[in-house]
C-alpha cells in the first residue's frame, strides 16, 4: 500500500493509481471484505422497506429544507451560537480556514492539537499547513490515528484505514509505538493505541473536531461518533475548534432525529452510535470541566459553486454515511486512494468537481458505470448518476462557451476529437439513411471485424456484427410499420 | 422507480428494436416479436428507427444525445405501447428522454407524453400479455439472472424478469453472489476505463460461473454482451441468452 | 468580515426564492403505538445489553446497595461521584475496599489524577431511550462531562419512570431546543470501535465498561 500516494496527487493520474490498485491483491480482498460486511450491517438495519423509503423522504426533505435556506440558516446559527458563546468564523478558501486555526492557536499560545475525526479538516489538509508552522497535531480516531502514522491519507470517510488488515496495523504500531510487540489480536491492538493517545489527550492545548450537523434554532453543534475520542477532543483540551462545511445545518433540532437515524444506520449498519454529544457552549460559570473557548469555523471552499446550481445543488445534500462508497462496484475494486481526493467514491465524484475545479477533478464523473448502486442506498436520495452526467457534459462543454452557472473548469474534458466523434455517431444515427447504411456496412462486412477493439478487447472477445440486422429480418417477415 | 398501472392487453404495439439488438443480436428482437404475437398482437416496427440516444447521453453529450432521440421521436404515431427489448434503453426512453428534453416546448411534452407509452419486453409480457405458458417444455433447467442495473432501478427489471421465468414450467432460476452487483459495462465506461470495467466483469463472470449454471438470461444486450465476451475471453463456460430467446425455446414444440 | 460577505452574498444570489415548506417531523413520528413502561423498560435493557452493557434492574429502596455489591464485584478502588443525593447515598453504602469523591474541582487542576487514578465513574441519566438503548445526561455544574467518560468504568442509575420510547419522543417530552445544556450527551454503551479490520473492540477512548442500573418505577412487582 506504501506506493499510494501520502500527500495529495492531482487527479490527472486517476487511471494509472485505478490500475495499480487493481494489480493490489491484498488491498482488494480488504476493500472487498469490507464492503460486503457494510452492506450486510446497513440491509439488516433498513429491513423494513416501507419504513425505510419514507424516512429517506424524510431525510431528504429536510436536507432539501435547509438548502433552500441556507442563508437564512446560517446567520441564524451564528446569532444562536455567539449568544451561547461560541466563536463563529467564516472560511472562504481551504487557505482562509487553515489561517483561522493557525490564528486560534497562536492567540491561545497553543503548540499541540488532538484531532477528533474531521473530514473537512483532511479537506483543507489543515495538518499539513500546521505541521509546517510548528504545531503538532495528532488524529485520535483509531482509524485516523493508524493512517497518520502510515503517513497516508483516509481511503475512506467513515472508515479511514479500512484499507489496512490487522497485519498492517500491528507492523506498524511495534514499528512507532514505543515497546510494543507485534500482535495481531486487535482487542490489544486497540489497547496499544488507547494508551499512546491518552497522554495526548491530556497534554493537548486545542482539540479540533468535525460536525456531523449544526442546529440553527439552538445553536447546538451534533457530533456522532463510537470511540470516545471525539468527547474528549472537545471536552478536555481548554480550546475547542469545530470544522465544518457551511451547508451542514439544519434549521430545527427534531430535524436532526431522523438524519441521525439514517446516517448511523447508512454508515455502519449501526440503530445508534455510542455516543451523540451535542455541544451548545463551552463551559459555563460553575462548571467543572469543558473547553473555555468553542471555534465553529463555517468552510465554503467552493461548495458555493454547487450551491448556485439548481441540480447540482443537491450535492450538498449529503451527509457523508459513505453508502454511496460502501456500495458502489468501482470503489469496491479501486479503494479510496486511487481518487487523489480528500472525498472517494461516489460522493467524491460529484463534490470534488465543485472543491478543486473541473481541471483537477473533471476525471472523475467518468469513472462510473452510472450503475446507480449509490443514489439507491443514498439516505438522502441525491440522484447521484444524473449528477455525474451532468458533470460529464460540463467538463466536455467548450471551455468558451457561456452558461448560467459556469463551474470552475468547465470543458477541461473538452476534445475536439471526441466531439467529431459523437457528431458522426449522431449524424448516423439520426438519419434512417445513414442508418441504414451502416447497418448494411457492418452486417456485409463483418467478415472484417477488427480482433482488437479499443479498451473492449483488453477484457473480452471482439464484438461481431450478425448477418443480418433486425431491420433486414423484420423487414423480409413483413413487419408493419 | 414508481410503481406504475398498466393498461389492457392492446391489439397494436410499436417494437423500438435498440440499435445493439439491431446489429449484434437481431434475434432476440425477432423473438421478442414473436412472443407478442403469440398473444395476439400485431408488432409494428418502425424501419426509419435507430437508437434512444443513450451512449451520447451518459457520455455528457447532450446535444448528440437530443440529435438521435428527436429522430425517434414522431415515429410512433399511434397511441400504441412502446416496447423494448432491452431494459436500459427502455429505461433511457422511460425515465431521461422527459429529463433529456425538458424546457423544449416541442420535445418536451412529446418526450414526457411517450415515456409513459414505453415498457421493457418481460414487463410488458408480464403485467399486459399475461400469456399463458403453462404448455411450454417442463424439463428441469437451471439458469442465472442478470439484470442491467440501470434498468433495475429505473424499470423493475428484475421482478419482471423473475416473474417471466417464474411462469415457465421446469425453469429454476439460481441467485449468484452479488447478484445485484453491476457487470461493468456502463456503455463507454468499459472502453474509457477498460482496467476497471475488465475486473468488475471478471468478478460477475466468477459468481455466475459459481452457480454451476452455464447460461444467464438477461433483458439487456449491453449486459450480456459484456459478460458473455469476457467469459469467453477467460474461457470461462458462461453464456448469456436474451430473455425472449430464452422463453421462445421453452415455448418451442409448444402445440400451437 | 469579508470572508462572511462573499459567502452570504454568493448564497442569497442563488438561494431559490420563495417559500419552502418546513419538513413535519412530528407527524412523521406521530401515531406509533405508544409502548408501555414495562415495555420501555424493557426495550431499554435489552438494547443496552446488545451494545454490550451490563444492565441490572434495581429497586428504589436497595440500589445503592446492588451499586456497592457491583462496585465490589469490579474491584473499583477509587470512585468519582456526580454530586446529589444519589452521590451520597450511595457514598453511604460503600464496600471496605472503594474510596469515592465527588467531582469537585476543575479539571485542570487535577487532569492526571483523573485520567491515571480514578476506576469508575457514577452518574444519573436525565433520562434514557428504549428504542436504542440510550442513556441521556445532560452536563452542567452538577454533571462534569468528563465523569462519564474518562474513568474505565462507568455506572449509570436511570429512573424507569424517565425511559421514553424514542429519541423524538425524549427531544419533544423535555423540549430540549428551550433548555439546552452546554453539553447534552447520549451514551448507548461502552466505548468502542471497529476501525481494525472490522472488528470491534471495546474501550476505546472512553469507558470499556458500562453498567446500568435501571431503578424500577414504583408501584411496579420486584
Ligand atoms: S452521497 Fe448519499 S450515500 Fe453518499 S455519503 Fe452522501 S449521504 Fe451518504
């Protein structure tokens, strides 16, 4: 796995990482083995289906609620949490946000952060920016934790090293945990890792989380998690930093009590997490523990783009289960790091666009079979393979030409070889003649089939016109018309 | 996917042939034909038609995508049931020609007005024909099923196509592992991403071979293209036949 | 301020115009049968016990002493108490061996000693889940939020007669959104994770060992 990639890698490369991965024997039995467990704990959750479907109506009408108010929601969340205390930033760019947790931390005279798990902070590669101005940051979710010390990047949003076996792990806690021998029995193995951070916990000036949703009626930030570590991150250290992006909240509190339901039960096949801890301030007069300061920085970084298209929109949506990656057949033989972005999977490929430009992601909508496994298990039905396609004609789209709502890169993709192409294709078949024509072409000659067919004969035999085609045959039956 | 009321058995059906039937599988499409005349009902087959536009359309060509699907279009003149032998191509026509065309004020309506007209074949024998097989060969056979994904999930391929073989005296239909796992084709995908495209296949190929059958019936040419290609590229005894051929041999000998 | 302008200007140009209709969750939720308290109680353990929790039905007049005779059981030495009269009274009813405190003093001025020193921790639930197995505490001044989750163990006293059905039914019954703490936290089950291979492990950041005890609502049979 060492070969794949540790700092970010530009999605130009997808295809040869799509091939090493696939060459990865090892990788895909843990990709697989994972998948299947997944799928097998989320079907067992949503047995009933009647049930099922109408809380996914639910959960999308609220998703849908709050983007169509998100504006509104959004300064109603920054009143709500300034009045309980919490300190509210807004972040543009991934530059913008970084440069807020850097400030954070100075003012506080801050060196060493405990990370609970946060995608939005693997977005911004907020560890990366800190490192290099001294500060030390390190991931506490067991999953992130055994990434960081690989020195990888999360190949998934719910299960960051489901990439490793336990093999992995145990090489590499003996390896850079101090006196510990190699063991693959994972309850010790999570004991190990127990004890390497609790020191941490405990020496940490700043605790840095993600948000799972955020409560603009309360103004009351919704984390969701099984380890115990996302509750300390937020409660020991004496500053608290919440990353989050800008279209995760949700006007009501009772909004959140189907969302939850369906994240836990999408994500892991879990009725519940361990623990849900709803923060709504720091720590209070006359309480004993809890930070004494609460950061909510609030992160567009081109989710804005998304936003101003009525379709792509839905995108944001999302409330980051991973279903769509859990069930998607390109993921399940790639992994996540074959995508070079913070976001793999299904999810990845209609968010990157809109977070790095058509440019460096205009790959990834294409890579998909449009199967449409993911918008069928999505808890909040984006229509996921209508959003790709729509991406597909966007990054093919002339770069000049002038849309509604341009996205950045737009035409990246853009070839004019293709273009004659499917010009060529179109003129045959929209006309009965031209039609008809090949047809005849291809049935007289199939004699000349060529062996080898671009891409399909890698994988398959060649494919071999019949004699005659059913035109012909109806034709000679007296079919009417 | 909504659930959808069909009409009474009607005297006239359209047959849109699917242009991968046309070239590479023709008789299935002169299967299919036969099965609804069986029924009684006569089968009009357009000649001016070609094909509903969707390799264009999942490529992010839109406008060559409108270009071929407008050609269909004004070809179907009667009010008759639309059907189509493969379940993608019914479910491009179905569910995307309506998305494809909306905002055109010509197109638009036409393409919302046909979508309802259009039925994939087992459906349409299903829950229209409702034929009578129960004379049909009742020696014991054993067969996979594929059903195309998008057709799955836009048309209930897949209950239809049980159900089909479920009224076939003597057929057992053997689930494989993943069944409803996509077989990688995704049209241009297996040829943009052929490394990918080729494992997901192999795969499919794996847990159809695991079954012990050596045939798999499917509603999609694509599909069975696909995995019968690569099974014999492997050489791997895995054979698709179209699922109208496939009722057509049970109902062979059948006295008339 | 610039940063806020851009982003909420960028969203008001696009945001769609128009009214929305506000998602009715309590009609969603409205008209499920409504469960009995045996059946609230019930649920709650057996969903509790799943997620790998020892659950024990106490009565009102002897809790503290099925608390001791566990704490006992468990070996705990050092005992953090949430301060109240359940605190003290089970304080009363000790074993010999187990020291107990209450959570007094600021956490910084005593961090280590609470991260390297303390065994179990106990707390009251607010109140509590059946349909997931979910103990709710509410923190404040009398309920530090580091007491249920950095000692080893925890032990959790929860009133039958506070067990409501669903999460909905608790958000609504205790008009949460009017009365939020700084920190409401919902706990159904020790501390665990399945980031190794899939395969779960408890304790791991937070308590390795959860007991409940559900205090058996009066008037019901032992
Ligand atoms: S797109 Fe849907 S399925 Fe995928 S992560 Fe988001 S909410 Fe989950």
């Amino acid at each position: 796995m060492s070969k794949h990639p540790m700092q970010f890698v530009p999605s130009a490369d997808f295809k040869e990482r799509a091939r090493g991965a696939l060459d990865d024997d090892k990788l895909r039995k843990s990709f697989r083995g994972a998948m299947d467990f997944l799928q097998a704990k989320r079907r067992n959750q949503f047995s009933d289906e009647e049930e099922r479907e109408s809380l996914r109506d639910l959960g999308s009408a609220i998703r849908k609620y709050a983007l169509a108010n998100l504006p509104d929601l959004l300064e109603q969340l920054e009143r709500k949490l300034t009045a309980n205390g919490i300190q509210v930033h807004w972040a543009e760019t991934a530059a913008e946000a970084n440069a807020i947790v850097l400030d954070i931390m100075q003012r506080n005279a801050a060196r060493r952060m405990i990370k609970g798990k946060s995608m939005a902070s693997e977005e911004i590669e907020l560890n990366h920016y800190l490192g290099e101005h001294g500060m030390e940051c390190v991931e506490s979710d067991m999953g992130e934790y055994i990434v960081q010390l690989a020195g990888e990047k999360p190949s998934h949003i719910v299960m960051p090293a489901i990439h490793k076996n336990k093999a992995d792990v145990a090489k590499l806690f003996e390896e850079h945990i101090p006196d510990t021998p190699y063991t693959e029995d994972v309850d010790e193995l999570i004991q190990t890792g127990r004890r390497a951070l609790r020191q941490r916990f405990m020496e940490a000036d700043v605790g840095l989380s993600g948000v799972n949703f955020a409560v603009a009626e309360t103004g009351t930030l919704w984390l969701i998690e099984n380890e115990g570590n996302g509750r300390l991150s937020t409660t020991v250290p004496p500053v608290h930093v919440a990353i989050m992006g800008m279209e995760k909240v949700v006007a009501k509190l009772d909004h959140v009590v189907p969302l939850v339901s369906l994240l836990t039960r999408s994500a892991t096949g879990q009725a519940v997490t361990t623990y849900f801890n709803l923060i709504s301030s720091p720590r209070r007069p006359g309480e004993l523990d809890g930070p004494r300061e609460v950061h909510l920085v609030l992160l567009d970084n081109g989710r804005s783009q998304a936003y101003a298209d009525e379709q792509l929109r839905s995108t944001l949506q999302c409330i980051r289960c991973g279903a769509c990656m859990n069930h998607c057949p390109v993921y399940g033989r790639i992994g996540g790091h074959a995508y070079g972005t913070t976001y793999p999977g299904p999810i990845g490929k209609i968010l990157s666009p809109h977070l790095l430009g058509l440019d460096e992601a205009g790959d990834l909508p294409f890579a998909s079979t449009l199967c449409g496994a993911c918008s069928e298990v999505c808890p909040v039905r984006i229509p996921i393979p209508d959003l790709l396609i729509r991406l597909r004609n966007e990054a093919k789209r002339n770069p000049n030409e002038t849309v509604a709502t341009p996205l950045r890169g737009q035409g990246a993709k853009h070839s004019a070889a293709e273009r004659v192409v499917w010009q060529f294709w179109s003129g045959a078949f929209k006309s009965p003649k031209a039609w008809a024509a090949l047809r005849w072409g291809a049935t007289r000659l199939r004699a000349f089939t060529p062996g080898a067919q671009a891409g399909w004969t890698q994988h398959r035999t060649p494919l071999k016109p019949a004699p005659r085609s059913l035109h012909d045959l109806l034709k000679d039956k007296g079919q009417p018309e | 996917m909504q659930t959808r009321t069909y009409p009474p058995k009607p005297s006239n059906v359209y047959l849109f042939g699917t242009c991968l039937i046309d070239l590479f599988v023709p008789q299935a499409g002169m299967d299919a034909v036969r099965l609804m005349e069986r029924e009684g009902v006569s089968v009009h087959f357009p000649q001016d038609q070609s094909c509903c536009g969707q390799p264009a359309y999942t490529s992010g060509d839109a406008e060559a995508a409108r270009k071929v699907a407008r050609a269909q279009m004004d070809l179907f003149k009667q009010d008759w049931p639309i059907v189509v032998p493969s379940g993608s191509c019914g479910g491009m026509m179905h569910e995307h020609w309506p998305k494809l065309f909306a905002g055109d004020p010509v197109y638009g309506p036409k393409a919302v007005a046909l979508a309802v007209r259009v039925f994939e074949l087992a459906e349409f024998i299903v829950n229209v024909l409702r034929p009578d097989y129960s004379r049909a060969r009742a020696e014991p056979c054993k067969v996979a099923l594929h059903t195309s994904c998008s057709a799955r999930r836009e048309m209930g391929t897949r209950g239809h196509g049980l159900s089909l073989l479920a009224s076939l005296p003597g057929v057992e239909v053997v689930e494989h592992v993943r069944e409803s796992e996509c077989c990688g084709f995704g049209g241009t995908f297996s040829l943009r991403h052929p490394d990918i495209s080729g494992a997901i296949v192999r795969d499919k190929v794996d847990s159809i071979a695991g079954t012990g059958c050596q045939r798999f019936i499917t509603a999609d040419c694509g599909c069975m293209l696909n995995i019968s290609t690569a099974a014999q590229h492997r050489g791997v005894g895995v054979a698709g036949t179209h699922m109208a051929s496939f009722v057509c041999e049970r109902l062979a000998g059948e006295s008339a | 301020m610039n940063a806020r302008t851009n982003m909420l200007n960028k969203l008001r140009a696009a945001a769609p115009r128009g009214a929305s209709t506000m998602p009715d969750v309590a009609a969603y939720y409205a008209g499920r049968p409504a469960a009995t308290l045996a059946e609230r109680t019930e649920r709650l353990a057996a969903e509790l016990t799943a997620s790998h929790a020892d659950v024990r039905v106490v009565s009102r007049a002897g809790w503290a002493v099925d608390v001791a005779r566990a704490l006992e059981e468990k070996g705990v030495r050092r005992l953090l108490l949430q301060s109240g009269a359940e605190g003290q009274l089970l304080a009363g009813a000790l074993p010999a061996g187990t020291q107990a405190a209450e959570f007094s003093r600021p956490l910084e001025d005593w961090k280590a000693e609470l991260f390297e020193d303390v065994d179990a921790g106990f707390t009251v639930a607010d109140c509590a889940i059946a349909a997931t197995g979910t103990l709710v505490h509410l923190c404040g001044p009398h309920m530090p939020r580091t007491l249920s989750l950095v000692p080893p163990l925890h032990l959790v006293l929860v009133d039958a007669a506070r067990i409501y059905a669903t999460l909905f039914d608790a958000a609504a019954g205790e008009n949460w959104p009017a009365r939020m703490p700084s920190n409401l936290v919902m706990i159904s089950g020790p501390s665990k994770t399945a980031d190794i291979q899939q395969t779960l492990a408890y304790g791991a950041h937070g308590p390795a060992r959860l007991m409940v005890f559900i205090l058996r609502a009066e008037g019901e049979a032992a």
